[in-house]
C-alpha cells in the first residue's frame, strides 16, 4: 500500500478557487488508483465538519489549525505531516503551494519520502514585489522537491526567471474539469432553467462565475455591454461568485451609472448543481482577466474556462496570464487583448449573432475537454510523473 498526503488550504466545496477544485479532483482520482491511500491536509476551516459529516469521500482529511496560520504554518504543517510519514515511511507528499512544503524536505532523507510541490500562479507572480529572501525560499523549496508541476507554460516561465539556478525536475500539467457533474443538459431542462430564473428564452446571457474580484475582469464585460445594448437589448449578464465587498460595490455603482440594472444580476455563490445548471442555461461564458495585477495576482490557468466548455458552450477570454492555454482560440472559445473595452464588446456581439457558431465552438469545447482535460486523464498523468520520478510500480495490490 502507497501511502500519499496531500497538502491544501483549499479544498472544494469547503472553499471554492481554483487550488479548491484542484486539490478535490486529485485526491479523489489518485485514491482511485489501486494500492494508493490519500489522506489530505487541511486547513481548518468552519464548513469542514459539516462536510465530512454529509459526504461520502474516498480519503480522510485532517483538519490543521494554528495561533497566527499564515506567519507560522510551515511549522504547524512540518508537525502533522512528521506525525504521518512517521507512521508511513517511504509517503509521498504533495503540496498545492511551495508555501506548503517549505520545511519538508528535512523529512526526505529520514523517512525516504518523496515531496512534490504544485506550481498554480500567483503564489509564483507575487514574488516579484517580495523580498530576494522570499523568492529564494521558493527556490530552495523547489529544489529540494523530487519534481514541481507547473499547471501552465505561463507559471513555468515566471518559476524559471524567479530562480537564478535551473530546475531539472520542473514539468507542466495543464488543470483539468470534472465532466461528470459538469454536463450539457437536454434542452428541456434547460428551458425549465430559464424559467426558474426568469430569464425569457430569446435572452443571450453571458456568465462569469468565479471570484468576484478586480483581477477577473467584470467591469470590462459590463463596460463592453454598454456599448452594444442599444443595437442588442436582450443581453443579461450573470455575475456569479463570492469576493470583495468592496469591489461587488463598484461594480452595482458601475451597472447602475451604465443604466444596465435590468441586465446584470449578481446571484451570489452557488452549490455544485446550481453551477451546472447555470452555465447550462447561458449563451457564453466570459472572463476577460485584466493583464495587469496588484502584486502579481495572475491568472495562472483558468480551470473556469474547462468547465464552461465542459457544459457545451463556448468561452472568451483575454489573451493573459495563462489564458491562452485554456482556451483553443476559434474553437473551443475566443481570445481578447487584455482591457481592451471595444474588442471585447465585438466578440460579444460575434456570439451573440452567430447561434451555429457559438454552437460549434461548444460542442469542440466539450469533446477538448473529455479528451484532453478529465480530472482522470490529468491525475493519470500526474501519477506517471510522480512514479517515473520516484522510481515507483504504477500499482500496487
């Protein structure tokens, strides 16, 4: 038996973000594995009792907590996982943040681990407005890791110009989408959809459901409607996620100095089911990311731009970050320069009079998605990496 943890803050649905849904798929696929057994790392956090109280889950998750969490959790994390590979020598580790694996590698040698540290995005960008000392952790960290997986060729090259030394055990792994709760739905339930919402049937609507903060790029979508609602004035736009308080302020004095208050709904965060049957319900889904970000808060994938396609229809978004290795330009979805108001309204306006175009863009979206992003295929391929570096049987009985 392969006995393997893995490290998290983030854990979907206990919180939702791209790390969340990472971490969830992954330690679910890699249990799946035969001779593999997952335990996952968690930061404490108040929904979790809840969730493992009304979940079936094919690992166990330990709950970790601490005075001053952000300053002090390396030592908090060093303290559970010692406890564990102590238990289960030869473990192999993997940690969402190199933040997360910091002070692991002294347990490499004494125990025969093997520690593997995820690369997503703006852990990396935001070293750039910290310290040498900082940016030199991360690379001490890196290279004490038997390999670092870069979930995009963009998050790669920022690792290689942080690090002033190579990294041979560095590769990219692409995130991926879960295809079976994400689904097309037959087209009567998604009239009964609409109807729940009240949304008439010749509405075009726009979604973007993620993070509802600056780096996402709502305020270029709802300055982009403005500019084509006179010509077109049965567009809605579904703004759907948690976030800054202050930032869903700007944006509903933004609606409503634009005089789009009848066409930008702000629904809130929303469970698995109602997600799916929201971006069932839309036209396209749209996240047209700001290319520059305070302290380096980049977009290091866009796992959301998996999961429109995943539902059948098609996606833009701006050509930043690592965007561009989400979306198949022209067709699964369509790329934008980043802040660029009238290109984005013209996209817009692309989809919205062109029904077999937006159709075939989400059809090629979904079969991208099931034969190139499946959680299975990714945490696949994953484990191959993981057993051709640690010289490890891919099963084990």
């Amino acid at each position: 038996m392969r006995d393997i943890c893995l490290i998290t803050e983030e854990l979907a649905p206990v919180k939702y973000g791209g790390i969340g849904e990472w971490s969830r798929a992954i330690a679910t696929e890699l249990s799946l594995i035969p001779g593999n057994r997952v335990t996952v790392f968690l930061k404490k956090h108040p929904q979790l009792r809840t969730y493992v109280k009304t979940t079936t889950l094919s690992y166990p998750i330990v709950s970790m907590t601490g005075w001053k969490w952000t300053k002090y959790r390396k030592y908090y994390i060093y303290f559970h996982i010692k406890k564990f590979v102590r238990q289960h020598p030869g473990a192999i580790i993997i940690a969402t943040k190199w933040s997360l694996a910091e002070k692991l590698s002294t347990l490499k040698s004494k125990y025969n681990c093997h520690l593997f540290t995820i690369a997503h995005g703006k852990e990396v960008t935001r070293l750039y407005h910290s310290s040498d000392k900082r940016r030199l952790k991360m690379e001490q960290t890196y290279q004490a890791s038997d390999g670092v997986i870069a979930v995009s060729e963009f998050t790669k090259n920022h690792i290689l110009a942080l690090c002033k030394n190579p990294l041979p055990n560095l590769t990219v792994l692409n995130n991926g989408a879960d295809i079976r709760q994400l689904k097309p739905l037959e087209p009567p339930a998604v009239a009964r959809l609409r109807l729940r919402y009240a949304i008439n049937d010749s509405t075009f609507v726009l979604i973007t459901l993620a993070r509802v903060i600056p780096r996402k790029g709502h305020d270029i979508v709802i300055e982009a409607i403005s500019r084509i609602i006179e010509k077109h004035p049965d567009i809605l736009y579904l703004i759907v996620g948690n976030g800054s308080e202050k930032w869903i302020g700007h944006l509903k004095t933004l609606t409503a100095d634009k005089n789009l208050s009848n066409h930008v709904r702000f629904l809130g965060p929303v469970n698995n089911d109602e997600r799916t049957g929201l971006l069932n319900l839309s036209d396209c889904f749209i996240m047209v990311c700001h290319a520059k970000q305070d302290v380096g808060d980049s977009e290091g994938f866009g796992i959301s731009f998996l999961e429109a396609n995943a539902c059948q229809i098609p996606v833009i978004g701006s050509d930043t970050g690592g965007v561009p290795e989400a979306i198949a330009h022209n067709q699964s979805g369509l790329l934008v320069p980043p802040d660029d108001i009238n290109a984005t309204a013209a996209v817009i306006e692309k989809l919205l009079c062109n029904p077999q175009y937006r159709k075939n863009l989400g059809l090629y979206g979904r079969l991208r998605v099931e034969n190139e992003f499946a959680w299975p295929i990714i945490a696949k391929r994953l484990w191959q990496i993981i057993v051709s570096t640690s010289a490890l049987p891919e099963t084990s009985e």
